[in-house]
DNA sequence: TAGATTGTTAATCGATTAACAATC
DNA sequence: TAGATTGTTAATCGATTAACAATC
C-alpha cells in the first residue's frame, strides 16, 4: 500500500498525458502503445513506462494501453473524483477570466464562492457563483470544507489575505499574483502561476536563437 | 565566446532570481551572498553559484553579489534589453484580462498590435494597443519585425492561427490555448501556459496530503 | 504459435551538492 | 591580516534511457 514518493517531474508530466489521452479519445482513438504515445508527446517510451509503473500496471503485454481505462486511472492518480472545492479571491480581470474560462468541473473541482472588497461586487453573483465580502472570509472557511483557494488579488494584498488563508484551514494556494509565497516556515501547498517566469523563458530562447542566427550570419560573410 | 548550452532548469531559476532581486531592491538591500539568496528561495548556496557561473562572474570573493548589478545581468542574459516586439491573437476574456494586466514593458517587451475576428473590436483601441482583423495578420507580419505572438484565441482555431503565425516569421508562440502546439516537426519556440496542468499538479498534491493525514489517523485508531 | 509490447532491472547520463583553493 | 565568500572541480545523487525476460 506505501507508495515511494513520486518526483515532480513524474507528477508534472501526468496533465499532459491526460490531455493526449483526452485528444485521443476524441479522434477516435482506443489503444496505444508507449511508443506511439511518445513519440506524439516527444518522450520516450522508456519514460512512459517508468512513469506509469510508479502507481500501478495499467497496459497489457503485446497490446498497449487502453485509452479510456489509462485516462481514468490518472485522473484518479491526480485525484480529480475527489470533488476538491475551491473558492476565488479577487474577483479582478484575472478573476473574472478565471471564472469565465476556466472550466474548474472539467478538472475535478467545484468553485463554490468568490470574495472580493469591492461594495458593488458584494451579494452579486458571477457566472452562478456567489460573491462575498472579505470581511466574510474567515467565518466561510469555518463553515465549509474548502481545499484549494484561487489567489487572484493585487500584489499589495496578497500575504495578508495568505495570512487569513493559512490560518483557516486551507490546503493550498493557487497563487496568480506576482509575489513569492513559498514560504519556508508554512505548510500549506503553493502552486505559483507566474506568467513574467514563463515569458522571461521564452525569451531567453529568442535571445539565443537570434545570437545563433547572427553568429551563423557573421561565418557566411567572411 | 561559445558558451554551453544552458540547461532548462537553470533556465527557469532565472527569473525567479531576477524576481527576488526585485525584491531586495525595494526592500532596501544590496548585496547579498548565496548563503542567504538561497535560504530565501530555498535553494542551496552551490546550486545558485553554479547557475551564475553558466553566465559568467557575477560576485566578489569575501563579499557576495551586488544586488542591483546581479539583477541587471541576469535581466540581459534572459533578452530583456533586446526591445522584443510581440503581437497578441484573440481579444476575449483572457487576452483582454492580458493587456489590462500585465505589463509587457516591464519584462522588455512591446505589445505592438492585437488582432481579433469580431467586427465591433476591430479598428478599436484597447489599452493602447491596437486592434486589427484577423485577416490582416498576415500582411501585418510582412511589414513589422515581430518575435512573439500571444495566443490567447478558442480551441478550435489555434492550429489555424499557429499555422499562419510559423509560416509568416514567428519566432515564438507564447500558447494560452489547452492545444498541445509542441509539434515535432516545427522551429518556432512554444511556451505553454496550461492552466489546468498547473491545477491538477496541485490537486495531486492536495490528494497525497489527505491520504498521508487519513493513514495517520488511521493508525491512532488502532 | 509468432509478434508485439509491457513492467522492471541495470546502465547511463545529467543535475545537484560538497569541498576547497583563490582572493576580496 | 583574518574572515567571508566566491568560482570551480570532484563526488554524489537522482532521473532518464536501454535492455530483456515475461506474457498477452
């Protein structure tokens, strides 16, 4: 039953293969070998098997794996029947894109509430989810089960309404804001979406395939 | 002048380091050694030295690094001195939550132009940057030099869209689609933004957490 | 049965950590 | 000068890849 604790990188790799299988299953798709499935997700095959074999056997010698069973198995793995639920924290333009586009059911997740500061906002409701004072916070989380809050307010605010957070019974933080809220003392889960680290990356490689092309440039002239 | 080539990981610690410069910077502090950067972001000392030592010497012996300085190095190596020019596709929920919110320039680049399909928006302004039809995309891409384009359009169009942004001198697609874009055969650099695969990493996290506490108490049973 | 493909063990490769001489 | 801390080389650790017996 005592599983050795999985890496991250096995962890961060499982999403995207529910996404393929997902895909998959649209086209049509109900078996698939290690190999085919690599090669369309740039693994190797070898990879594959090492990251399933790490919660179960899920395929079939001479076979392969079938789509629709593998799909399910990981989405267990990543515990999306759990009914997980969650509540938004600022209900800025992020927040509202959120609320709008992200479709949180798909995944496992039930958005139940939305906090925001803003009188106007109070007592609303935002695509079927109520919207609540954030005076309102602490005495909600005491009255529900909730596992996962969406930090989506400014920069400004964002560690005390951690503080209030953390200090309620949250499990873990989606934080959508700028600030570093890895903290080494607190124990809840942080899951940073930092969308100037994911640009700043892709524009390392431009940088560097721009340098490539100019040097390359530099040898044809001489 | 050759360098080696840069791992991904220590690519993707770069703009972390850059963030927690900022940081410092505004609280004030300047200079700091690895001893301590590391301690704040959770990374050993030799990690943070070896990471810088891919880019060259940044540091003083006895000393540690100039914070400011540090900042401003690791800022040039990840382009952001280069004035990069990026366009953005799809002015719905996302895209417009984009340009309110997040500040192209303070990352080096220019958000030059947006393009939509909806007659109402196009001709319009929005934050500044223009709004141009979709189907003048391509010629718009003839007459500017443009590295990045932010995809932020529905599902079902992206590998149109993507289709005419790689054949029309894009070096990068900055992807907020759920469409896996990392094709095997294409040059262009993608950057994923998969919000769902961030979601379910820390779902699987939120999951572990519950079952370790479910098999303590389980234990104290007995 | 023969061919295909798994799950797993062993080998390789790469990334992180430790150690230390150099030097501010 | 003495203490601190770098940059770098060597040692360790972990992750990926290769190989293959098991078996559908």
């Amino acid at each position: 039953m005592k599983r050795l604790k999985v890496s991250n990188n096995v962890i961060r790799r499982l999403p995207r293969y529910l996404r393929k299988l997902d895909e998959l299953t649209e086209n049509g798709v109900s078996r698939i070998s290690s190999f085919e499935l690599g090669h369309q997700l740039g693994l190797t095959p070898s990879q594959i098997r090492q990251d399933f074999s790490c919660f179960g056997e899920f395929g079939q010698q001479g076979y392969g794996y079938n789509v629709v069973a593998l799909r399910q198995q990981i989405a267990m793995i990543l515990g999306m029947d759990r009914g997980f639920k969650a509540i938004l924290i600022g209900v800025g333009n992020i927040g509202r894109a959120l609320m709008e586009n992200f479709c949180f059911n798909d995944w496992g997740f039930e958005l139940a509430a939305a906090f925001d500061i803003k009188p106007a906002l109070i007592g609303t409701e935002y695509k079927g989810v109520p919207i609540y004072g954030i005076d309102e916070l602490e005495s909600y989380l005491a009255e529900h089960q909730i596992s996962v809050a969406v930090l989506t307010v400014p920069k400004t605010v964002a560690i005390n309404v951690t503080e209030t957070l953390t200090g309620n019974g949250i499990d873990a933080i989606w934080n959508f804001t700028n600030v570093e809220l890895t903290e080494p003392n607190s124990s809840t889960i942080v899951e940073n979406v930092h969308f100037s680290d994911s640009l700043l990356a892709l524009s390392y490689y431009v940088s560097e395939r721009r340098d490539e092309e100019a040097a390359k440039a530099a040898r044809a002239e001489k």
